[in-house]
C-alpha cells in the first residue's frame, strides 16, 4: 500500500510538472517570452541563480552600475516649503471638515 501511494505521488509530481506547469507558460505573455528567451539562447533555467550563465553576470553588473551611478538631482529649498505648506492646507482643511 505504502509503495502504491509513493508511485501515485511521484506520477502525480511528474504531470503537475511536466503537463499542467507549461500550460500557462503559452498564455501569460511575459512567461512566454521568458521562455522563448531561454530556449534562443540555450540557458538550462536553474543555471540563472548563478553566475555560470553570462547574462545573469551582465544583468548583475548593470544592476549594480545604475544603483552606484544613478542620476540624481538637487531638489532646492523651495520645493520642500512649499510641499510642508501645501500639507498644512490640506490638513487644516481636514480638521474644519470634521469639526462641522
């Protein structure tokens, strides 16, 4: 009985992931093209987590590239003056609201 249970479980792990998995791969757009990215280039998908695949190591580089170099510009005092009294309005409008 204990056997027949363990080969129903695996032939049932084997159709979930051999037979139902794939199936929304065709019809969710950004799987799809996933997909279709790893078969053009002829990455083994578990080889991703690693740097053993150089897209995954260039994908890094530029990660941390555009988080060292990212643009960034200088916000002046008036911006914040005027977002904390456009804050204020809002909550002094807030508070007459509710007091009526």
């Amino acid at each position: 009985m204990g056997i027949l249970r363990f080969c129903f479980a695996l032939t049932a792990l084997w159709a979930v992931i051999h037979v139902l998995a794939p199936v929304p791969v065709e019809y969710f757009a950004p799987m799809r093209d996933y997909a279709q990215v790893v078969r053009d280039t002829g990455i083994t998908p578990g080889a991703l987590y690693y740097t053993d695949v150089t897209q995954s190591n260039d994908a890094e580089m530029n990660n941390r590239d555009s988080l060292r170099y990212f643009a960034r510009r200088s916000v002046g005092p008036a911006v914040f003056v005027f977002l904390a009294g456009y804050f204020m309005v809002l909550l002094c409008l807030l508070i007459r609201r509710r007091k009526k």
